[in-house]
C-alpha cells in the first residue's frame, strides 16, 4: 500500500484519535500493528493522549497471517488490564 491508499489510511487513523479524544476516551488504550509482508507492533498499550498522531509508512505487498497473529498477541497481552479497541 502507497500513494493515495496510504494516505487515506492515515486520514482514517488521525480521525480515529481525534473522534477517541474527544468523545472522552482518553482513557482508553490503543495498540497499533503495521503490516506489509511481515507483521510489525508500532506501539503497543499506550493511551489515546500519548499515541503518536502519524505512522510511517514501510512499503510492501499485503499479507494478513503475520498481522492477525500479531494483533491476537498484543489483545492477549492487554485484554485483562484494559479495555481493547
């Protein structure tokens, strides 16, 4: 993914923070897996306040099993202590 899907992508995650921010889910807790061909934790558990606002982009074609697999991880490591979105 590149160019103008990339960029939608990144609109999509801006809107994303602002909606959480404000419609009071600062306390709430995100986690964020970039995928390509491999799968790559961006941030993991931190709040919505301190979550960065841009992710950089890597290249790559798309291949869903790594991100999945990596996605079930981070919710497992987080589901008892808070809440997952």
């Amino acid at each position: 993914m590149s160019g103008r899907p990339w960029k939608e992508l990144q609109h999509a995650y801006t809107t994303f923070l602002q909606t959480l921010r404000a419609d009071q889910g600062v306390e709430d807790y995100i986690s964020v897996v970039r995928f390509a061909s491999d799968a790559t934790t961006v941030f993991s558990g931190r709040k919505v306040l301190d979550a960065p606002t841009s992710i950089e982009f890597s290249g790559g074609g798309t291949y869903f099993r790594p991100p999945l697999r990596r996605a079930i991880e981070v919710i497992a490591q987080h589901s008892q202590k808070q809440r997952c979105l």
